[in-house]
C-alpha cells in the first residue's frame, strides 16, 4: 500500500509541527509550505518543503504545481478569505481538506457538558472564535454544494514545551519565582481542558485520509480537567515555587486589557469538558497520555535551558501588578 501524500499549511507552529513529526512517523510522504522562516520547531529531516508566503494565493499555486494530494491540511486559515483562497486552490485537487478551528467555536456560556460536536456554534464574544466559525459555514457549504472534501478539526487549549499555557506566558513564572502574585480570572476553580500537543498529534493524524471524517466534524482534547487555581499551583510547583494567586473579575480584566479579557469571557472563563467519543470511533487508539504536570515540567525545562528563552512583557507584568494591587484582600478574614 502506498504511503498517504499529505500536504501541511504551516508545519512548524505549537500544534502543527507535532503533527509534522507524528505524520513522518506514521509514514505519511509529507509535504510542508511555508514561508521558510527560522523555527525553534525544525521540520523532520524527511519532509519535503515548499516555499512560499500562504498569504499569496498566486504564490501558493506556483508552489505546489503540479501536485495532488491525498489530504490537504490548513493550520494557518484564520478567516473566511483564507479558506475562499483555499477552495480555490485545491478544489479537485485533494482526497480531503483539513480545515484546523478552534473548540473556543462552541457556545458560549455553554449550555450543557460534556461539550460533543454537535454542541452549537456560537461566539458572542471573541472576535478570533467568529472568524473560526464563519470559515466552518463556507467549508459545510462547499461540501454540501460541490462535495468539497471538507474536515473540520477544533483544538481546545493546546500546549508544547515552548508555551507557557496561561496569559502573560514566562512573566507569569518568572513573577512566581520572584515571589509576586498572579492573576487568575474569576474565583479560579472554572474547570479547564490542556492538551500537549503530542497527544493532539495522535488523533490528527489518525484522521488523515480516513473516507468516514469527509464532511464532518471533530475536536481533539485530552481528557484531565482542571481548575484554572490547579493550572498556576501546577506550573508554580514545576518552576520550584509556589503561586500567590490574586483572584480578579473576568469583566475587570476587560476593562483592563480588552485582548485578554475577550480570551476570558469568550473561552476561558467558562467551564469545559469535552467528550472525544467522536474521535474514538474513528482513531480507536486515540488516548492523551501527557497530564498537565508532565507537561508543565517539560515547560519549565526547555525554558530554564537556556535563559534567552525566558522573554519577559513589561506591559504585562505591569498589568498583573496593577489588577494584582487593585484586588488583593489583605484583610483576615472573621468567622
């Protein structure tokens, strides 16, 4: 049998390059476009690149060629002209399409758990997830249409060693380390989804070229939930400290920084569980086996090795400190 011709938009991102490595791995006779520009993820020494900005349509075409694919896989498709792009592009020219959303997509407040595929689409809130959902409804459409051979994935919050998975990234760590508070949203004990990139890889890729995932739907999560308080204590306790949390309003962090506190009120703040029973029955030996704390050392380790890593944001840390000052309560509290 021969080996699945995959195409992979991006490649070298937090969640991409894993996929890069597990297709290889798999087997897959992988092909990856981008721009070429230096990556801490280094493609697979046998991936086959292709040069060119994935902003430039024209660009894009001349790149591939003459190449057909069995799966087309898009990780940079944030709005609907990049899939109208796409669809141009590759329009009987692949066996499927992989569109990559985002679980931020599903209701929001949602209004039952677990989250399953079927869970509807609606973002009031986040402007990023909107983008997502409106790109989802042109590719439904193309299928329903013209039988594009469309798949549409969504991450929840995906992480590999080089992301520190809470706003503010390596300041936040570094401010536990120095023995300042963080903020966390809310009362922290909302319940959240972090998968390792590695484990989303698995059920990716076993998707890819599957004939049953062809105009459908899947989100791809590991299976621990946690409480945002057990995310900070959890990287606190892998950097070798303890996390003094400040708990700030979501609606207060809005008024602060309203990037942040879009995140917040259209994703984070609410809590998620998902089902991958979906995902099961087509990759029957999909299984998340990196739990956060396995993860979040490897995070501080790759950071530690080398301080240039360690980028600190001023403003950000300003930030925390502010919000930190405004909604401390140092007072004892009287029972």
């Amino acid at each position: 049998m021969s080996a699945l011709k995959v195409l992979f938009i991006g490649g070298t991102g937090e969640i991409s390059a894993a996929c890069s490595r597990r297709a290889v791995e798999q087997g897959i006779d992988l092909y990856v476009l981008n721009r070429g520009a230096t990556s801490i993820r280094p493609l697979p020494a046998d991936v086959r690149f292709l040069e060119a900005d994935v902003r430039d349509a024209s660009a894009v075409r001349t790149a591939i060629g003459g190449h057909e694919f069995d799966c087309v896989a898009n990780f940079l498709a944030f709005a609907p002209e990049h899939v109208e792009a796409d669809l141009e592009s590759f329009a009987g020219r692949t066996g499927q399409y992989v569109f990559v959303s985002s679980a931020s997509a599903y209701q929001k407040p949602v209004a039952r758990l677990p989250i399953v595929e079927s869970t509807p689409l609606r973002n009031p809130i986040w402007p990023y997830s909107q983008a997502k959902i409106a790109c989802e409804e042109l590719l439904v459409g193309a299928y329903r249409e013209h039988g594009f051979p469309a798949t549409i994935v969504r991450p929840s919050h995906t992480y590999d060693r080089t992301q520190v998975p809470c706003e503010g990234g390596w300041t936040v760590i570094d401010r536990m380390r120095r023995g300042e508070e963080i903020v966390v949203h809310g009362d922290g004990t909302s319940l959240w989804t972090l998968t390792h990139a590695g484990d989303f890889a698995k059920g990716f890729v076993g998707l890819l070229g599957h004939p049953q995932a062809i105009g459908d739907s899947f989100h791809i999560t590991s299976d621990e939930v946690l409480t945002w308080n057990q995310i900070h204590e959890i990287l606190a306790a892998a950097a070798g400290t303890s996390a003094r949390i400040v708990h700030v309003p979501s609606d207060a962090i809005l008024s602060a920084d309203a990037r942040w506190g879009r995140s917040l009120l259209g994703d984070k703040a609410h809590s998620v569980i998902f089902d991958n029973t979906k995902l099961r029955s087509l990759v029957p030996d999909f299984r998340a086996t990196t739990p956060f704390f396995r993860g979040a050392r490897e995070i501080v380790e790759w950071y530690d090795a080398d301080p240039v890593r360690q980028q600190l944001d001023p403003e950000m840390n300003a930030l925390i400190e502010q919000l930190a000052e405004r909604f401390r309560t140092d007072a004892p509290v009287t029972i």
